[in-house]
C-alpha cells in the first residue's frame, strides 16, 4: 500500500535520529511491499531561521494534505528565549491545534532490559512498569485565552483553563478503548476539589465510564497523582487527563521508565490521522555528534504504523527488533551501563533494520 507522509526533521537531534527511522521505514517497504511517499518540511527553530516563522503556512498544508507527520524534535538555546516574540514550541502547539490532534498518547513503558535505568527502588518496580498517557492536547491552559495587562504601575497575567462536554467526552472515550485492549483499568486526574473545569471534567469521564462497564474507573487529584506514580507506579493502567496535568505527569512517567531516549508519541486527530515524535527533545548539547537514541523516534513510526496506517504487524515487527537489540546488550549512551555494547546512533538504526 501506499501512504503519504509528512516530514519533520526540526532542530538539535531531530534531523538524525529521522533519519535513522527513514532506514527502518525503509527495510518495512522491502519486506512488505508497501511505499511510504515522503514530503519534508520545516518547523521549529530551523523554519525561523529560514523563513521567520516556526510554522510556515506551506508546513501546515503538507500535513493536512498526508496522512501522518513523522517529527523529530524542535526547540534549541539559540530561539530559547521565552518572552521571544517566535519561539520554536510554537511550531509544536501550532501543529497540535491546526491538525486538530486532541489526543495525545505517552505510552511510559519500562523495557526489561533496561530495568536498572529506573531510578525508582526494585521494590518498586516489581514486575514493571507500563502506563499509558493518555493528554488532552487541544484544549485547557495551553489554548485558552490568555493576556499581560498593565494596570496603573502594575502588570497582571492571566490564562485560562477551560474544557467542553464534548472536548473531555471525546478524550475520555478514547482512554476507555485503550483501556479495553489493556488491563481496563482507567485513572481521570484532576483538580476538582478547586477548578471548575475539573469538576466538569470528572462529571463527563464518570459519564463516558457508564458506557465501559468492564472498566474500573478511578478518580485522583493531581497533587496526589503526581506522588501516587512514584509510590506505587503498578497501580496505574491508563491516565487520562488535560492538557497541563498532561504534560506534567508524562514527564514524570517517562523520568521513572529511566530513559527518556526509549520513549515515543503519538498526537492523534480524527479518521486515523496523526503526528508521532519521540518525547525527549532536541538535546542542543548531543545534536551533530551522532551519539543520540534513536530508539525512541523508531518506536514513534512503530506507532504510526499501527494507528494511522492500521499495520499493526509491521509495527510490532519494529518493536520486536528494538527489544531484541537492546537484549542482545546494545546502547547508546543515554542508555548505556556496564558490561553492554556502546553504539552510535547509526549502527543502533542499523541493528534495528537488520532484526526487521
Ligand atoms: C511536550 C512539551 C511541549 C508541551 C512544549 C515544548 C510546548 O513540553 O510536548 O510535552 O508543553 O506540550
Ligand atoms: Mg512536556
């Protein structure tokens, strides 16, 4: 089959790591006779430089006019300067909520083999950790109205947190499905003992739950929740929270997996359409040295695959290699430990490609 996919390189270790899963990517059409048509185009820190704007229009439509966008990462000291007018994260909530993408999934999963990467105790981890994220991306905090006033000598700021029924039905139902295919469990994280918002969120996820009997619906408030995934991480199936509460705890979930370099995304939208990236980010301080992980972009087109192409087969093929590379002792150096073989991000692309 044939499938049209936007390319984002971006800024720092973006362009290597991408290029890395293009070489994966590529060993999938030879085995399975599909054609991934590839369009690249700029944003982030790179697309300031060269056009002035984090997001050119012409990015924006050669991803609504695929069916899924491959993103490395962007952002970089050079354009980190907040009250900067163009900023590269604006490339990133520009593609969130010009590509409608609501839905956002964090899969925080700890690999076997990189148990002792967890900074969190044996005891603790037990038989391991694997929690599924799943954030609001188009709403709350990061969307709503927000302003700087001076009023007389003084300065006032203000955001605002914000959610429709519809926009916490859609999320909740979507945390609901996953959790069907997992261990049905799902965990709504809120602040309902203060935000409205939250309270209307909580009504609409109890709401959604009705319709998922088999589901076991549980409700914490962020504060708790934020301590409650370092305490006993097990206890948590699926997450499902706003966009801030979001962002937040995926951190956190990824921290206690014990590499950040491991971990993909998926930012969802309607008819199977979405943009995958790894978490971490650029990271300026590694980008050209060809030291960094690729693992964590190769598993993001593993999930490309699986949602916005429903190849669920050539997907797990991709997951399968990476767990086999890492069991047969190989890692960069984000990853790295003693006794294991040290890679450069190439050959971990190669040792990739080669157990496809
Ligand atoms: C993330 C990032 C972004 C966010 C920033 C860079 C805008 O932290 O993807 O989690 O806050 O959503
Ligand atoms: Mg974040």
């Amino acid at each position: 089959m044939d499938f049209k996919v936007a390319v984002i390189k971006g800024d720092g270790i973006g362009p290597e790591v991408v290029d890395e899963t293009i070489k994966v990517l590529s060993k999938i059409e030879e085995r399975y006779n599909h054609k991934f048509n590839y369009q690249y185009v700029l944003a982030g820190g790179i697309a300031i430089d060269k056009t002035g704007n984090p997001l050119p229009e012409e990015t924006l439509n050669v991803c609504r006019n695929s069916q899924a966008v491959l993103l490395g990462a962007v952002g970089g000291p050079k354009w980190d300067n907040p009250s900067a007018e163009v900023r590269p994260e604006q490339a990133l909530l520009g593609l969130r909520g010009g590509l409608n993408l609501y839905c956002n999934l964090r899969p925080a999963l700890l690999y076997a083999p990189l148990r002792n990467a967890s900074p969190l105790k044996d005891s603790i981890i037990g038989d391991g950790i694997d929690i599924s994220v799943v954030r609001e991306l188009t709403g709350g905090i990061y969307f709503g109205e927000r302003k700087l006033e001076k009023i007389d000598d003084e300065e006032i700021a203000y955001d605002t947190e914000k959610y429709s029924t519809s926009e916490v039905r859609r999320i909740a139902k979507i945390a609901f499905e996953i959790a069907m295919q997992r261990n049905k469990k799902v965990t709504s994280v809120d602040k309902a003992n203060i935000l409205e918002s939250s309270r209307l969120w909580r009504r609409v996820v109890s709401e959604v739950a009705e319709d998922y009997k088999e589901v076991e619906l549980n409700h914490l408030y962020i504060d708790n929740a934020t301590m409650q995934l370092v305490k006993d991480p097990r206890q948590f199936d699926v997450i499902v929270t706003s966009n801030m509460f979001g962002d937040i705890l995926s951190d956190e979930a990824s921290m206690i997996t014990g590499s950040i370099g491991m971990l993909p995304s998926a930012s969802l939208g309607e008819n199977s359409f979405g943009m995958y990236e790894p978490i971490h980010g650029s990271a300026p301080d590694i980008a050209g040295k060809g030291i960094a992980n690729p693992l964590a972009t190769i598993l993001s087109a593993a999930m490309m695959l699986r949602y916005s192409f429903k190849l669920e087969e050539e997907a797990k093929v991709i997951e399968n290699a990476v767990i086999k590379v890492l069991e047969e002792g190989y890692r960069t150096g984000d990853i790295m430990s003693e006794g294991m073989k040290i890679t450069s991000t190439k050959q971990m692309g190669d040792l990739v490609v080669e157990r496809i």
